[in-house]
C-alpha cells in the first residue's frame, strides 16, 4: 500500500488542512482578540504547527515513492525563498514566541 493510500493519512491530512485553513480566516481578526483570545489562538496555531511537523517527518520516514516525492517538492519549494522545512518551522515557532511575548508586554 502506498503512502497516500492509507485512509489514516488521508484523513489526517485532510484535517491539518482543514483546520490550518480555519485558523488562518480566524487569524485575519487577530489584531481585535482580547488577551484571552490571542493566547488561544496562539496555542491552537502551535498545535497545528506541532501536527504539521510529524505529519512531514512521517513523510521523511517514508519509504514510499510518492512520499518522498512530496519531500522533494517542498524542499524545492522553499528553496526558492532560500528556506527549508527546518528553518520553516523555526521561523513559525520564533513569530509565535515574538506574539506571545507582545501579549505579555
């Protein structure tokens, strides 16, 4: 069976999308949140970001072909801002940081 073949996989990735879709229309309203809702929202995007990130190294792991095609794709992707999926990740976690530390300002 092949990687994309799993129903466990398809729908964990239809979910991750499904909800990062949400919290970025959510987001767009982030500068009106009260303290309460910026942390919440905050946490959920770490969460999500937390998924995200295992989702990618189950790919990594993989052997499946179509998996590691995926990999490829992202790397070259990103390359072409002069990232990768590391320094992505890094990125997303330092600008929650730098959120959480405005609301604590």
């Amino acid at each position: 069976m092949g990687f994309f073949d799993s129903e466990l996989v398809q729908k964990e990735a239809m979910q991750l999308f499904q909800d990062y879709q949400s919290l970025m229309q959510l987001g767009s309203g982030y500068g009106k949140f009260d303290r309460e809702g910026k942390k919440l929202f905050i946490e959920r995007m770490e969460a999500v970001m937390d998924r995200y990130r295992i989702f990618m190294k189950r790919f990594e792991l993989s052997e499946d072909f179509s998996a590691q095609m995926t990999v490829e794709q992202l790397k070259t992707q990103l390359g072409q801002f002069g990232m990768t999926p590391d320094k992505m990740f890094e990125q997303m976690n330092q600008t929650l940081e730098r959120m959480k530390a405005e609301i604590d300002a």
